[in-house]
C-alpha cells in the first residue's frame, strides 16, 4: 500500500510538471521574441540637469522621461548631471558615463559653469570637442545644447564664449539648441532663489522648448 501510494505521488508530480511544461510553451510560443528595450537617452550635464535642490523626479531628465512618454515615445533618459561641473569635469567623466553599452542618443549641455567661474572659452571648445568625439566613435547620436555667459563677463568674452557652440555644431555635424535655459534665465517665476537654477515649473519650461528638437534627434532628422 505505501508503495503504491509512493508510486502515485510520483506520478502526480511528474503530470505536474507535465502541465506546467504546457504552460510555459503557451506562454513563449516557438519563435516569439521578447520585447526589446527602450532606447537609451543619456543627459551629460551639470547642476541644470542634475536637479539641483530640488525633487529627484522633478529633475530635466526625468520630466523630459515623462514628457517624451507622454507622446507615446518608449524611451529611457538617464540622468548624468553633476552640479558644479565644467566641460573639463564633462570630459573626464564620459567614458564612465557611457558605459559597457553606449546610450543610443545624448544630449551634452555643459559650459555654464565655465562662463560663471569666467573660463577660457577656447578650453571649453577644446573639452567639448573632445566629449564630440567621444560620442560619435561610440556611434551616439547627439544633441549639443548651448550656453550664453554671464553679461557681467564683458561683450569680448561673452562673444567668444557663444561662437563655441555653433562652431562644435558644425564641425562635428550635429544638432544644436542655441541655449539650454531659453525661456527661464533671468525670470524670478522659474529660478530657485539663487536666481541661476530652474525650480520644477522652470524644468518644465525648459523640457517644453527642447522637446521639437529632441524629437528630431530620436527621429534621426
């Protein structure tokens, strides 16, 4: 009797597994393939795209995420802003911030700090170029997002700092937004206290203006 009974729990267990085999075919048919994974935006910044005191979620990365979801584009933007970083401290950290697995696009937003410390602008270039270059042996698609310097640094370096951006533009035939904070700079409504870093209805402002172009950017046009 308890053999028979050991013989019948095995053979129960086995039809068991038997139905669970059958399960898991209906559920991966032969040939079906698993969904692929959203591409990837990475956001090389500083403190205006980290999200400098304020809501990790309410930082440019995220709500441009949200933004881009919001149009029905599967897309995965991945924060790497640093505050206080300057296109020197941009260029040192690329590599680590494209990874074993480039991002498929990338938006460079770097420089405001170097015209706030009053940097020289042709080191900047020379930094950028360099981040340039980086991103397109890697095969990201890029997107350059320009800066305007401070107007307390004089109209010489103010000139000299805002032909850098075109200039990298072109050379490395990529899209450029002229100024990453078009719309906010110097508006009380949209800046924290310090009157230099977006508050979350400045992030979405500026999320708002630089959609079309990173629409255009993921779109490959």
């Amino acid at each position: 009797m308890a053999r028979e009974s050991q013989g019948y729990g095995r053979t129960r267990r086995a039809f068991n597994v038997f139905l669970a085999g059958i399960a898991l075919v209906a559920a991966f048919p032969v040939g079906a393939q698993t969904p692929s994974p959203a591409p990837r935006l990475l956001v090389l910044g500083d403190s205006l795209s980290a999200g400098y005191n304020i809501q990790a979620r309410e930082a440019f990365p995220q709500r441009l995420e949200a933004a881009l979801r919001a149009q029905g584009v599967s897309i995965q933007v991945i924060n790497a802003g640093v505050s206080g970083d300057t296109s020197a401290g941009g260029l040192t950290r690329v590599d680590w911030a494209l990874g074993q697995r480039p991002p498929e696009f990338a938006i460079v937003a770097l420089g405001a700090n170097d015209g706030l410390r009053g940097l020289d602008p042709e080191a900047m270039e020379r930094n950028l170029d360099r981040i340039l270059t980086r991103m397109k042996e890697k095969g990201v698609k890029t997107l350059l997002a320009g800066m305007l310097a401070p107007p307390n640094m004089g109209s010489d370096y103010r000139d000299r700092y805002a032909a850098v951006f075109p200039r990298l533009a072109a050379k490395h035939n990529v899209p450029l937004y002229p100024f990453f904070l078009e719309g906010i700079a110097a508006k009380s409504e949209f800046n924290l206290s310090d009157g230099i870093h977006p508050n979350p209805q400045g992030v979405d402002v500026m999320v708002a203006n630089i959609l079309p172009a990173v629409r255009k950017l993921l779109a490959g046009s």
